[in-house]
C-alpha cells in the first residue's frame, strides 16, 4: 500500500512540475486606413479568421486585447470559437503600464492556462520580453503573420515564433 500511494505522490508531483503556461501573442491583423482606431481590412478579417484557425485546438481560456477595436476584432473570431469573452487592458500609464497589467494578468492565471494576447508592433515584443522571453525582436510597422508562443514553466520562459494566416508584406 505504501508503494502504491508513493508511486502516486510522485506522478502527480512529476506531472505538476511540467505543467506550463501557454502564451500565444500576436499582433492585431491589418487595419483598413491610418485613422486613430480603424477597423479591419478585408485581408485582416481574412487573417482574424486564420487565427482562430490555427487556434482551435489551443483552447484559451484567457484573451487579452487592448482598447482599440482593431484587437478586439482580431480576437473575435477566437473568442467566438472557444466560448471566450476577451478583456481589456487599458492604457494606463502608457505602453509601460499597458505591458506591466497585462504581464501581471497572465502571472495570476493557473500553472496550466492557455493565454492569447492581441497588442500592437510597439507592445507584442515588450510583453514577451517581459514574460521572460529575451529572444523577441522589435515587429516593423508591415509585420501582421507573427505569432510567439511561448511556454512558461517554473525553470523559465521557453518560446518559438512562428508564421500564421497569409505572408505579410515586409
């Protein structure tokens, strides 16, 4: 008897110990004009789709967008998929203090949650930086097929990027 609750105190430590967060981070997809808070393009309704697409097995529970409805539009079809109300993150105190709230609203969530973030070229790069991911470069303004996901475990932040949705134009 002994045995068998040892052996079943060490399962459940070893499979606690691989639990990690699951961050995926993306841009908003492309805006149909310059103005202050556009809505999507036809390619970037095309490529909000895509998301959700790729996606679809990754179950978020968590999604966050900024104020402006170019993100909100990103992730709707996402949040849609799983069931999923978005929240926002405001501008408070700036860029700064929009990374640092979102970055403490995915330390707050379980050892094992899935996360989907929606920002902007100047914000994707800092929140994975701040996560814990050094590796994120700087997304030029024509950059919209970026996706980072990174695993977020007790020995560190481990992420790859990758491509989703058509090829952007840079």
């Amino acid at each position: 008897m002994k045995r068998l609750l040892l052996a079943a105190a060490l399962s459940l430590l070893t499979a606690t110990s691989a639990m990690a967060q699951t961050v995926y981070i993306v841009r908003h997809a492309e805006k149909a004009d310059a103005g202050a808070d556009p809505v999507l393009s036809a390619a970037g309704i095309e490529r909000a789709n895509a998301l959700s697409a790729t996606l679809a097995d990754a179950h978020p529970g968590l999604i966050l967008i900024s104020p402006m409805q170019r993100t909100a539009l990103t992730a709707a079809p996402t949040a849609g998929h799983h069931d999923a109300v978005p929240v926002v993150i405001p501008f408070d105190g700036g860029v700064a203090g929009q990374v640092e709230a979102t970055v403490a609203r995915v330390r707050a969530q379980p050892s094992d949650a899935v996360v989907l973030i929606v920002g902007h070229s100047n914000t994707v790069p800092l929140i994975a930086q701040a996560l814990g991911y050094a590796e994120a470069a700087d997304m030029p303004e024509c950059e919209f097929d970026r996706m980072t996901v990174l695993h977020m475990m007790g020995n560190g932040t481990h992420g790859n990027v990758s491509r989703y949705g058509a090829p952007s134009s840079c």
